[in-house]
C-alpha cells in the first residue's frame, strides 16, 4: 500500500477525525507502454527502491480553496541526525525557497529528512521538522539543527495565503512514511501544482544499473508544477494537444517550480552527488521545461550507502568507499532518464481539480496522449 494519509482538515491547522484513503491509482506511464530511456528500472520503479529510503504524504483538502499538503523522504529509517547522509543541492533556477541549503553546501551532508510542501507553509513546515529532530530519542543535547525544506506555489488551486500546512500535516506524513509504492499525482504536496499545462503532483522513478555498471540504483520523487512545452518520449504532445507555454500571448508571465529528490546506493561523496544533481535540468528539459523565470529548479541529491553515514560529531580521520569519477557516468543517465520518467508519473497519475477561487486544473488527456505516440510510433504496444 503506497505511503500516504488523505486529511481532510474542518479548519486551518487542526485535522478532522477521519482519515480517507488515498484515491484508486490510474495506471503509470509504463503501464501503458511510454517507456523513458534505455536504463532498466527497479523493481517498483520508484525511489524507495533505494534501499532504506522512506516516503510519508499528508494531503490537505477542505471546502473549496484548500488543495494542498507535505511530503517527507527520509533517508533512512534510523536517526538521520545522528547518522548523517552525504548530500549535495544543485540550483537549476533560483526563484523558490529551500530551507538548509548553506549548510548542505558547506558540510556536505543532510542531518533531516527532507520536507516539500506549498510555499507560503515552508517556514511551518520547517518549523516542525526541528521540533520532530529535536524530540527524537538520543538528540536530547541537540542545539542546532538543520531542517531542509523544499516548495512548490500551488496557490492557483489553493488558498495558499492561509498557510495550512503546518506541525499536524508534517507529523502525519512522517507517521506514514513507509518503504513500496509511492502514492502519485494530486496527493501530498502535489495536491495543488500544475505541469506542462496540465495538473501536475508528485512522481517517482527509478533506474537500477546493469552489474557490469555498478549493479547501482538511482531513485527520483518530484513535486512537478513547471511550464514549457510538454515532450513524452521525444514527440511534442503539447503542441499537438495545443496548450503549451506562451501559445497565446509571449507576454503572458510563466510561474511554477520543480522540486526533485535524488536518492541513490552508490558510494559517492557530497561533490560527486552536486554532480549527479546537475543533471536533473537535462531530466526537465527533455520535457520541455526552460526554467522560466518564476520557476524553482532545485535538485537535492543523497547516498543511502550505509558505509557512507557521517555520525554525529565524528572526530578524527575517516575513510569510506568512493566511487571514481569515471564510474559516475551511468548514475548520470540514470538521474536524467528517472527525473524525466518521474515527471511523467506526475502527470498521467494526477486527476482533474478544482480549488481556489473556481479555478480548475486539467487533468492530461492520457488516451490522446496515447494516440499521438502511436501515430509517432514512440508507444510499445501491451
């Protein structure tokens, strides 16, 4: 059962008493013959096909302007403050808000789980993610820590100026996180963001490298809510479908986001993984994204090799496996195919919404999608 709780919330900040399913899946890119990429995927095609990797959503949905919601990745299912992760942070386009990343940047490792939510509820969300590491068993004298929280603007759909995510949501979306299938589309933080023209949400992918390259899997999540020119398999869907960025007027503003995740098992330090994250805008722009100028673009990269953790407060000289620069190539492809599959995911898992103000996101046409790339011969028949 995938790992995400529905919540439907009475008022801002406090969780009603039922707790619903998340809804029946429709089926994945793959499922239906659009294949991303030569590299064979894992077993669930997901990131928690990383082994040890945990994802938890909370979905915020009341009356009719709230359509938001979080969602957590932890690295591990242990104490990621005192077990640090290797980690790196890539910035494709900078307009968004990603809380933690100097100290990413500098020390090279990740000490939380990392959180997506809607822009204005960052600062809660973050606010709440040190309030959980802090109360964690054995983090007692903890002075400091270092929340890494990601956005998306979903305030087309929701009401975002009321903030709605906050300690409640996080807590349930870390209650759920669970390895397996990842719940896809307009859940968690998904809930409210559009992609390509179409309603967007979160996706997964993965890939898991042959043995003569590795035997290693790099696994991607995306909180998808960009623009551009929507491109599946190499064919033009969007143009074809006839919505697609500044169709009508080039001067009309471009705004949205793309949270991406990298999770991989290779042995690699913090400079090699900022490598593997500079991939992830080579994943959006085989869509058709461009990183318009409202658009966030930020890729978080981690190892969850065991034998690469960093304890909390180690002193003296270390040593752990590294892989060499010339073997980090596959991993490369592996996080452009998977960011672009993921994307992918998000669109064709997403369902049609209405929200604030009236507004209505689309969900993608799958079945014309499907009969473009035939016409194209870009669809492996079932």
């Amino acid at each position: 059962m995938s790992s995400s709780l529905v919540l439907t919330v009475a008022a801002i900040g406090v969780l009603a008493s039922t707790v619903s399913s998340a809804p029946t899946p429709r089926p994945r890119a793959r499922q239906l013959g659009v294949v991303t990429g030569v590299l064979p995927t894992g077993a669930l095609d997901a990131i928690t096909d990383v082994d040890g990797v945990l994802v938890g959503q909370a979905t915020v949905v009341a009356g009719d302007d709230l359509r938001t919601g979080v969602t957590v990745i932890l690295p591990h299912p242990g104490n990621v403050f005192q077990e640090k992760v290797p980690a790196a942070v890539f910035v494709g386009n900078g307009f968004g808000k990603l809380t933690g990343t100097t100290q990413v940047e500098e020390l090279g490792t990740l000490e939380t789980p990392i959180a997506l939510t809607g822009t204005l509820s960052t600062w809660k969300v973050a606010d709440a993610l040190a309030e959980w590491v802090l109360a964690q068993p054995g983090n007692g004298e903890v002075q400091s820590v270092n929340p890494v929280v990601g956005e998306c603007n979903d305030g087309y759909l929701s009401d975002i100026r009321k903030r709605p995510v906050g300690r409640e949501q996080l807590l349930a979306a870390i209650a759920a996180a669970a390895p397996g299938p990842v719940a896809e589309g307009s859940v968690g933080a998904g809930t409210g963001t559009r992609c390509l023209g179409w309603k967007g949400g979160i996706g997964t992918a993965s890939r898991k490298l042959p043995s003569a390259l590795g035997g290693w899997t790099v696994g991607v999540l995306v909180q998808s809510n960009f623009g551009g020119v929507l491109t599946v398999a190499g064919v033009p869907v969007g143009v074809e479908l006839g919505r697609y960025s500044f169709k009508d007027e080039l001067a009309t503003p471009e705004r949205g986001s793309c949270m991406v995740v990298i999770a991989t098992d290779a042995p690699v330090d913090a400079r090699q993984l900022r490598r593997i994250a500079a991939r992830m805008p080579m994943g959006l722009a085989r869509l058709g994204g461009f990183a318009a100028n409202g658009s966030g673009d930020y890729a978080v990269a981690f190892t969850a090799n065991p034998s690469c953790r960093v304890p909390n407060g180690a002193r003296g000289a270390r040593s752990a496996p590294v892989l060499a620069d010339d073997d980090l190539s596959p991993l490369f492809l592996a996080t452009v195919e998977a960011t672009e599959e993921a994307v992918v995911n998000s669109l064709f898992a997403a369902t049609t919404t209405r929200g604030f103000a009236g507004h209505v996101a689309e969900a993608l046409p799958v079945d014309r999608v499907l009969e473009i790339l035939r016409r194209h011969h870009a669809l492996q028949e079932q």
